[in-house]
C-alpha cells in the first residue's frame, strides 16, 4: 500500500515538472536562440572597407561586467590597455591598416553601379589646430553644377549665373585611424541625385599621427572653408548639412560644436578701439606738442564666421561617448559576437585618445557629454540617425537620437536601426554585389535632405516626396 502511495506520488511529481518544462519551453518559444544564431551568422565584416574577422562567440564578451557610473574613469590612460604600445608602433599597425583598407576599397568601388569620382579638389590649410598642416576637400556635384571662379578644375567651366546648391559636408568613417574623403562615394551618388546638393567630403588627418582633437579642428575648418568660400563654390551657406559614418558621424556632430565654440569666442574677442593718444606732451615748459605716437598693436582677433545655417545631420552608426569603455559596450550589444576585434578597437583608441590624461568627458570628444546648452546653441533642427542592430555602437545612438528629440531640445529626429548587420556591413568588399539594402537607405536618405533644404529655401515639398 505505502508503495502504491509513493509511485503515485513520484508521478505526480514527474507530471508537475513535465507541465512546468512545458510552460516554459511555450515561453522561450519567440526568444532568439543567440547561440544558434552566432554559428549561423556572418564571421566577418568590413571596416573602411576591410573584411576583418568578428569576435569569437565563444569568448561570450556580452558577459563582461558594467563598471558602474559612479566608478567610472574619464582619462585616456583608464580606456586604453594597461601598457599602451609606443607611437611609433601605432604608426606602424596603422600603415599595415591603410595598406589593407586600399585594397579593400578598391574592390568595393568595382561593384555596379560604379560610384561617381569628385568633380575636383581643393588643399586647404589647417587654422584652428596648433598641429600645422593640409587638409584635402573632394567635391561631388549635381548635374548642372558650374563653379563661378573655375574652381572645378576647368577653367572654361565658369558660369554666370546666380544659382547656389546646399551642400553636405562628409566624413569618412576608420575609427580616426583609417579611411579617406572617397570611401563614401556610393552614398555621394544618391546624395547628388535625391537631394541636388554639392558634397564636400574630408580628408581630415589621421591618428596615431595626429590624435584627438587634429580630426575635430580639421572638420570645423572644413566647415569654415564651404562657408566663406560659399559664393565662389556656388553654395548656399543657409542650407548646410553634415554627414559621416562611424568616426566620421561623430565628426558631424563635433566639427559642429567646435565650429560653435569658435565662433563664440570671435564674437566675443571684438578688437578694442585704441585710445586717442595726447595731442599735448609734458615738455620741458608744458608746451603744446604736435608728435603723435602710434597706437599698440591690438591683439589677434578671431574672424567673425559669416552668417550661415546647418540645417541638417546624417549620423551612420555613431561612437558618441568615449567615456563608456569597450566592455562596457559589449557588454549592451544584442550579438557581442558580431561585435568589432579588440585588434582594431585597441589600435583606434590608442592612437586617438592621446595623451593619456586626456578629459573623455570632453564635447568635442563625446558628444553624448555635451550640455543641453550646447547642443542647443550648435546641433541642427533636423537630425536623421542610423545604427546598426549588431553594433556595439547601437545603444549610445539611440540614446542620443532619443535626447535630441525631447525636451528642452526638441528637435526632428529621425530614428533607424538597421536589422541584422553589425557595424561596417554596408562597405562590402565583394566587387560582384553591394550590401543588401544600403542603396535603398541612401536614396531615402537623400529624399529626407532634400525635403529639409526645399524647407529652409521656402520652397513646398514635392507631391512625390509628401506622399512618404
């Protein structure tokens, strides 16, 4: 009898643990399998269009801890691995780099259709940054587009006419490392297309050679260049934009506080008018004397930045918070496995985060850091902003297209986040096809800018476009 009791008893014990395995199995049902799906995912992607392998599943770095915020270091030296390699090792990992990234752009820009080549170039020197130098401007322009003073390269190609562009200033993305002004040329296409603006993308300069902030004062020069040069390029200096893709998207957003901070220092150092000098002197007597001695030389003076208005940012995929360490970043990526290898995020932020007592709290650095007040003195009304789902990258853009959208700064967000795609997959090395869906994502791109400078122009949307 007893026995009869424990069998039953071990039954319905078995029947609760078989009901309760079901009710759970019901409930992981819809949950993505993150394991199963690391082994069937790609194991490469590309950055500045070179293949690199991905990091391991195995090593399961989504499950390294978050440092809390009030334990959280804001120096270089806390970022970067515990014995940073020397510079002159940097330089050399970064030439093996741009060695690779050649190769690999150059069979990214065989695949059809073929991306357009820039109508011409113009040299520029550095102004704002200690670090003397040059920067290179590659201009893409619509149809129709004729420099008033040749400056196309073609002498014969002036035209007289009063017809301006807006224009898009460009960064290319390389973790500040790597990369060039015509790595973004295939977006340059729709660009030229959709939105009818002339393109100018940067060749800022590069770390370990030049670390933070040569690429920022780099970009704000670029800036005043297109702006004080707008009527010889035939651009409207109302209706600018900025654009760029990872390094390059934090570019957009800090060449634009840089150029803020500038002009706010040139309104407020306005040169002093000298003091009239005495028309009598204390002579010998106290006599009259006619002898003037000239005025002191005044102090250098910043120029005014001439009136101008950046109406628009393209952020692709943005680091946006160099305060928030690598793991810490992994560690809130939904696929850590499609996340970038440590052998290319050491290199980028050892040769940009330079010195190491470097202040990652810095606007210009992190412009997730930035006051309200700043970002509403610098950031434009409209903002389009991309992120890709597997990135480490993901969350601080979404976070910060979702800060720029509510109040107190209230502007016009739009938001996506690309499915499935880690950080990079639209510079696809393969010469035979271009990336799923990033054509598509250019032309709305494209579209969206146009309807925003039509808007600052006064002209009305087009029915084509209002229909969206």
């Amino acid at each position: 009898m007893a026995a009869s009791e424990d069998t039953a008893a071990k039954r319905k014990e078995s029947d609760a643990h078989a009901k309760k395995d079901k009710k759970k199995a019901a409930k992981n049902k819809n949950k993505p399998d993150v394991k199963a799906a690391a082994s069937k995912a790609p194991r490469h992607t590309s950055v500045a269009g070179i293949p690199v392998g991905l990091a391991d599943p195995q090593d399961d770095p989504g499950r390294e801890a978050q440092v809390p915020v009030s334990q959280r270091r804001f120096t270089a030296a806390d970022k970067t691995t515990p014995t940073p390699p020397s510079r002159w090792s940097l330089r050399m990992s970064a030439a093996g780099w741009r060695a690779a990234q050649y190769v690999g752009m150059s069979l990214h820009y065989l695949a059809s259709p073929r991306p357009p080549a820039p109508a011409f170039t113009r040299t520029i020197p550095s102004t704002l940054s200690p670090r003397p130098g040059t920067l290179t401007l590659h201009f893409y322009t619509p149809p129709g587009y004729k420099a008033k003073d040749g400056g196309d390269n073609n002498s014969n190609n002036v035209d007289d006419n009063d017809t301006v562009y807006p224009a898009v200033i460009n960064f290319h993305g390389g973790g500040f490392v790597l990369g060039s002004g015509t790595d973004d040329a295939r977006f340059f296409r729709y660009l030229l297309t959709h939105s009818g603006a002339v393109v100018v993308s940067v060749d800022y300069r590069l770390a370990p050679e030049h670390p933070f902030p040569t690429a920022v004062e780099d970009g704000a020069d670029a800036l005043l260049y297109v702006i004080r040069n707008a009527a010889a390029l035939r651009i409207d200096p109302m209706r600018l934009a900025t654009s760029g893709f990872s390094a390059g998207a934090n570019l957009c957003f800090t060449s634009l506080l840089r150029l803020g901070a500038y002009a706010a220092e040139a309104d407020a150092r306005e040169p002093e008018a000298p003091d009239e000098p005495d028309e009598a002197g204390a002579g010998d007597a106290g006599a009259a004397s006619t002898t003037r001695r000239p005025p002191p030389p005044l102090p250098p003076v910043s120029p005014r930045v001439p009136d101008h208005r950046v109406v628009a940012a393209v952020a692709w995929c943005p680091t946006l918070d160099f305060t928030l360490s690598r793991a810490e970043r992994r560690a809130a990526c939904t696929r850590p496995d499609q996340a970038l290898p440590t052998t290319l995020t050491d290199l980028f932020d050892a040769s940009y985060l330079y010195p190491p007592d470097l202040d990652l709290r810095d606007p210009c650095l992190s412009p997730a850091q930035a006051t309200d007040v700043r970002l509403a003195r610098d950031m434009p009304q409209h903002v389009q902003l991309y992120t890709c789902e597997w990135d480490m990258l993901q969350r601080e853009g979404a976070d910060f297209a979702a800060r720029l959208g509510r109040p107190p700064l209230d502007r016009n967000v739009f938001y996506k986040m690309i499915p499935g795609v880690p950080h990079g997959w639209e510079k696809s090395p393969n010469p035979l096809k271009l990336a799923e869906g990033s054509e598509d994502l250019y032309r709305e791109c494209g579209k969206r800018l146009k309807a925003v400078f039509d808007a600052a122009a006064g002209r009305p949307r087009e029915a084509s476009d209002a229909a969206e």
